[in-house]
C-alpha cells in the first residue's frame, strides 16, 4: 500500500507540474518569468510545485479595486482636475503617462516638505498625531514592538482617548515578528486594527510573495505623510550595524492628501471589507505652494504593469536628467533598455545605491547589472555613510518622486507600492540639494564585477536567476 501511495504521490507532483508549468506560460507578468517557472517546474517538480503555490501567482486577481465601490470619492477626485487643473505653462513633463498609472488626475494647489532621515520624520509625523482632531490613519510595512514602535502605540492611543478615530494597518509578512500584546493594547484603547477577514484566510497563505509595502500616515484628511521609512529603531540609526539609516519621507498639503487617503481605504477595504467612506474628509484644503502633484499606487492588482510604467515614463520624459536613489537595483529588462537609451541619447543618468547589504540576495543581484548599464554610460554611486534606504527620484528641473517604490522587480509586480510625484520646480530643486549632498557621501563605481571579490563574481549571477522574486 505504501508503495501505490508514493508512486501516486509521485504521480500527483507530476501532473501538478504540468499544470503550473501551462499556467505560469499564459499567466506570468513578464516572459522571463515565464520561462523561469517553466524550466523551473518541469526539472525538479518535487521542488519546484510547494514552491509555485506559495510564489508562483501573478496577479492578486481577488484584491477588490475599492474605488470601483467609493463611485463618489472616485468622481469627486475627478471633479477636483476642474477646479485644480494644472498650469500647463509650469511644467514641461507630459502628465497623461503619470495619470494613467495612477487611475487619478494630477491635481494642483499641493504643498511639500521634504523630510530627511528618521528623526525629522517621526518627529513631524507625531506633531500632526498629537494635533489630530477627527482622525488619524495608519499604514506602515513594518512595525517593531522597540522604543519608536511604542512610542507611536502610545500617541495613537493617546488621540484615541481624546476621541479622535483611529485605525492602523500593517504587512502580515512585514511585520510578521509584531507581538500580539502590541495589538491588543492598540484595541483596548479603542484603536481600530486592521483585521484580515476569516474567507479570505486560506487564499492568504498562499500569496506571502505579495506584499503591502507602503507607508501612509494620515491626519483628518488634510496632512499626508508618505516614504521609505518603518517603524523601528534602526531607521532612526540606532542599529550598531546599519548605523545611519539615510531616508526620506514627505509630508503632503493639498488635494493630493485626499488622493492618498483613497489608496489606505482600498487596503483597508481590501483586508476586513470595511468601507469608512462617509467618515472621512474628502476635501483638503488648497496649499499656499500651489503645486501640482499626484499620487501614483500601484500593485499586484493592476491591469497593467504600472509600476514599470511609471519609471519608463519617468525616464522617457528626461531631457537632462534623470537621478534615482534606491537601496535594490534589480531592474526587468524595459527599464534596463530604458535606461541606457536614456544615457546614450545624453541624459545624465545616475542611480544612488548603498554600499552596505541588508538583503544580501538583492545586494548580490545588482552586481550583475551594473556592468550592462555602466557600459551606456549610466552612472553608478554607491553610498558609503551608513545604510541608504530611500526611494527618490529627480527628471530634470521639473519632477520629483519620493515614496516606496524600490527600482526592481519585486516593487514592480509584487509589492502594494506608492510614490508622490511633484511636478514642480521648487520641489525638484529640493530634492536636487539633498541628492548631491548625498552624492558627496558616496563612491562611483570605476571597476566592473570581474574585479569585485570572489564572492560577488560567483554569486552575482546566480543570485540574478532569482530576480523575478527578489
């Protein structure tokens, strides 16, 4: 009997291998992903089929758009490009590209403040949780039970006691290590938790490899806070290791903040099926700085690749310029093609990542690609002064893009992502100060892989096999 159960064992991981294998060809998100899962489970079917249902799904089919149940928000915000239209005399860059990866208009009438690194963030972020009146939101990929982690618990339960509605969001795999006890503080107090509903459990343990990745502090509709930073002490450098922790955050005014606010009620609709629309305020009040900005999320859930989309138009729009910070650099190969057209035709492409590891797969797979881009003309700085982790970019004189969106290709078809776009010469000249100051902290590469050390010449390419999922 133990024998007619293995041969059908056997017999199963087979069958299920065929059938993955036809399912990733007609599926898969890009043709190298394709091809990877195919050779993949059709070799070694015993590794590869546990391995296919837990990261082999590419599109999060079931990820409910809420905007397509919030008709009224989603209108408002489209009325508002009437009242809010765009000076087309104050900036050269093309918004059609931007607004279709967004699904919104890009609006005017928005004010930024540039935040760098840890302390000036939280610092700004718990200011406006202590000034709450109405309500705060809450959505961060991770969160520590460390002294930052309590030191948010203990504000927004301190806005709840004084009647102010709140509600927090986290990643389950993000914030995996988050100990039940800091929940059940947050609820005592009256904190609304974000709660995955119970039907859609069992479909959850098999989409770990998509994850929400943002990070969204909101206060009564009228201040937005997004960027590269968690919540936990390392990102304010008091990890021995990483040392300075180098982010950025940005603090949002405007009508933009509403356009925020429309993505955090999607994943809070999206997690416990709750729809807090007639609880919020839609209407941010203009901003004295008069910018025009918009917010562009993008996700597993989108019809089209968005993410990709979004760097293509960036670097598609550069006439001069295109500068990017970004801790991963594992590009899919538009925008691989994209930027060395940009460098060859003689935009001044450079991209800012840390010399340093903290994911040492990713770290090891950007080793391969910066020969082919180097050998364009794109130039590559790598950021000595402690850990760099923001996602900034700047186009020209006219665009800057700070948010979540790492420049690889987990940001671009796996992870809930989000970026602020300012198109706005003020806020680009901005984001060009800090960028050289970080430059300056930072060496280009002259030697290609073949003169790194051994480990990074042999495990480069391997650690590239895995790109489509790192």
């Amino acid at each position: 009997m133990w024998v007619m159960l293995g041969s059908l064992a056997v017999a199963a991981f087979y069958i299920l291998s065929f059938v993955f294998a036809y399912r990733a060809a007609v599926t898969a998100r890009t043709a190298q992903g394709a091809v990877g899962w195919v050779v993949f489970l059709l070799a070694m079917p015993f590794a590869a089929v546990p391995a296919y249902m837990v990261l082999g799904h590419h599109r999060l089919r079931g990820y409910i758009v809420s905007r397509r149940e919030a008709r009224q928000v989603v209108e408002a915000i489209g009325r508002a490009r009437v009242r809010h239209a765009p000076d087309p005399d104050r900036s050269q860059v093309n918004l059609e590209p931007f607004e279709y990866c967004a699904n919104m208009p890009a609006l005017s009438g928005n004010g930024a403040r540039i935040l760098v690194d840890g302390s000036d963030a939280f610092q700004a972020m718990f200011e406006a949780i202590d000034a709450a009146k109405h309500y705060v939101l809450v959505q961060f990929y991770i969160i520590r039970d460390d002294a930052l982690g309590r030191a948010l618990r203990d504000r927004l339960i301190a806005a709840a006691s004084r009647g102010v509605e709140v509600r927090v969001m986290t990643d389950a795999v993000g914030s995996f290590g988050l100990p039940g006890r800091y929940f059940r503080g947050l609820r005592a107090a009256g904190v609304h938790v974000a709660r995955r509903k119970r039907r859609r459990a069992p479909a959850f343990r098999f989409q770990i490899n998509f994850r929400n990745h943002r990070k969204t502090v909101i206060v009564d509709g009228e201040t937005g806070f997004t960027g590269g930073l968690n919540v936990g002490e390392e990102y304010i450098g008091l990890d021995p290791y990483y040392g300075h922790w180098r982010d950025t955050h940005i603090r949002l005014r405007g009508p933009v903040v509403s356009q925020l606010q429309l993505i955090f009620v999607e994943d809070w609709h999206w997690v416990t099926g709750e729809l807090p629309l007639a609880e919020l305020n839609w209407n941010a009040p203009l901003d004295d700085a008069d910018a025009t900005a918009l917010i562009v999320a993008t996700g597993p859930g989108d019809e089209s690749e968005n993410g990709n989309l979004l760097f293509f138009s960036a670097l598609a729009a550069a006439k001069e310029r295109f500068w990017i910070a970004s801790p991963y650099f594992v590009p899919d190969t538009d925008i691989l093609t994209a930027l060395r057209h940009a460098a060859l035709r003689g935009v001044d492409v450079r991209i800012l990542v840390p010399d340093k590891a903290d994911h040492w797969m990713t770290w090891l797979a950007a080793w391969a690609y910066f020969d082919t881009v180097r050998e364009a003309g794109v130039r590559v700085f790598r950021y000595m002064d402690g850990f760099m982790h923001q996602k900034v970019l700047v186009v020209d004189d006219q665009l800057a893009g700070i948010g979540s969106t790492n420049l690889d290709n987990r940001s671009f078809l796996l992870n809930f992502e989000v970026m602020a776009l300012f198109f706005d010469t003020e806020t680009a000249h901005r984001v060009d100060r800090m960028l050289r100051e970080d430059f300056e902290k930072a060496v280009e590469m002259t030697e290609g892989i073949a003169a790194q050390s051994l480990p990074v010449r042999y495990a480069a390419p391997i650690a590239r096999l895995l790109s489509p999922i790192l």
